[in-house]
C-alpha cells in the first residue's frame, strides 16, 4: 500500500512539474515576442533573405516572432575561426523557423546548439551510405543535423541558400527538416503528423515517390528532386522538404500527392506566394 502511495505520489508530482514548466515556457515565450523586433535583424533580412518579402504579411509576422523565440533558446558556436555574428544568427534563423510556420511547435525542442563552419567540414564518425555499408572513412560535408542536440552547417551554403531561394537547394531547410523527422524518435521520413493526417496515406505516398527517385536516379533519367533523396526514406523527406519551399510551382505540377501532404503537414501553400 504504501509503495503504491509512493508511485501515485511521484506520478502527481511529474504531472504538475510538466505542466508548470510549460506554462513556464510559454510565458517566457509570450515575453520574448512582445519584444519589438531589432531594426538591424530587419536589415539582415532585406540584405540577406530576399524571398522574405515574398510572403503573406501575416507569415512575415509570424515568422519574425518565430525567430526571435529561436534566437533565444538556441546555442551557436563558431568553429575553425567563424565569428557568430547577429549576421549569421538572424540568416540561419529566418530559414530554420519557415519550417515551423502556421504550425503548433515546440521549436525544436530536442536541438541546443547550431555549431557553423566557414565553408565546407570534414567529419570522422561512423556512417552508413546508401547501399547501408557502415564506414570511418572521414567525409567532407555542408551540413548534418544530429539527433540529439545539434545541427552542424556551413556559413557560406547557409547564407547562400538564403540568398537563392528558387534554385531548389537549401541546407538550412534540409537539416532542419531531419530535425522534424527526429521528434518522433527515429529519422526515418516519418516525422509526428498532427491528428488530421492520415499515416497510412503519408506512408503510402511517400514511399511510392521514394521508390520512383530511386528507379530514376538508377537509369540516370531527369529528376525534379535531387538523386541525393534515393539515399533513404529520411534524405527523400529531407530533398522533398527544400524543392516544397524553393520550387513548390513545380512540386504541385510533377507530384501533386507531395505537395499535398506537404501542404499539410507544414500548414502553408507556398505555390501560391
Ligand atoms: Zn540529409
């Protein structure tokens, strides 16, 4: 009886801790948003983010809100001599939150630090390539998202993407997409879908799309999504994810079922932007 009264009594005391952090959380982030926005992270976003003046007002809005929640959670760290300006925090930022816009979020929540390089990097861990052969060999990459805690990117591809938001590729945007596809647990292209979206379908969908890249990128014909995205499930999620917001004309024309779930699950229609 008395362990029993234990257990119950633990269990009520994680409810209410749960509970008051959140509560804690969202006042701290009603605060953060009732901020004015800096007029230098709006010079930024003229100079640096051209596409942000193409959307709706509203997202605009709710994007600069986002950025500033962003900004205050998240760890940056330079490495091999790159400074971590207000440039480099507000360019990463603006791409980074376009994935949370019109959605209920937690902002990343299993992320606490965006570690930037100059340019390209070399990495050494394990990893495994597409034909799933696990190797040491070290790498040299632009971007790579880890499960828990980090996103490591290139300056120059970050700003570059933000840049040149039509030409279909965007780091930040893909990284970040393995980020969602993390919050389930696993990065499998199965990121957690809100209570309106049927599984089976995106399931279904997604891997009928993903089989076909891979046909295509084996008989070397033309994709709109780059072959990258035959890797595996979670890479086609990712690739989907950067031609969604950069080519999203496209997407709906080519693969009207990607678009459609895409339009979705990420709660906007940029085809219309
Ligand atoms: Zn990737």
């Amino acid at each position: 009886m008395t362990a029993l009264y234990i257990v119950l009594a633990a269990s009520a005391f994680a409810i209410i801790w749960i509970v008051t952090s959140n509560q804690r959380k969202k006042r701290k982030r009603q605060q953060i948003v009732s901020q004015p926005f800096p007029k230098e992270w709006r010079q930024i976003l003229r100079n640096n983010l051209p596409f942000f003046y193409k959307m709706p007002t509203d997202l605009q809005l709710q994007l600069k809100d986002k950025m500033q929640i962003f900004l205050a959670e998240k760890d940056f760290i330079g490495r091999k001599g790159q400074d971590i300006t207000d440039e480099v925090k507000v360019t990463i930022a603006a791409q980074a939150c376009m994935l949370l816009l019109n959605r209920a979020t937690d902002f990343y929540p299993f992320l606490k630090t965006i570690v930037v390089y100059p340019a390209a990097f070399i990495t050494r861990h394990n990893h495994y390539d597409a034909s799933g052969i696990q190797s040491e060999e070290p790498r040299v990459l632009l971007g790579e998202s880890w499960n828990r805690g980090q996103v490591i990117l290139s300056w120059t591809d970050s700003a570059n993407g933000g840049a040149d938001f039509e030409d279909g590729h965007n780091l930040v945007i893909h990284e970040f997409a393995h980020q969602l596809d993390g919050e389930s647990g696993v990065t499998n292209g199965a990121p957690p879908l809100s209570a309106e979206q049927d599984y089976e379908q995106w399931a279904k969908i997604m891997s009928q799309e993903f089989q076909e890249l891979q046909r295509k990128a084996s008989t070397g014909e033309n994709t709109l999504l780059d072959k990258y995205g035959a890797t595996n499930p979670a890479e086609f999620f990712a690739v989907a994810t950067e031609i969604f917001f950069e080519k999203p004309q496209q997407l709906k024309e080519l693969h009207s079922e990607i678009y459609q779930q895409f339009q979705q699950y990420y709660c906007i229609n940029p085809a219309e932007w």
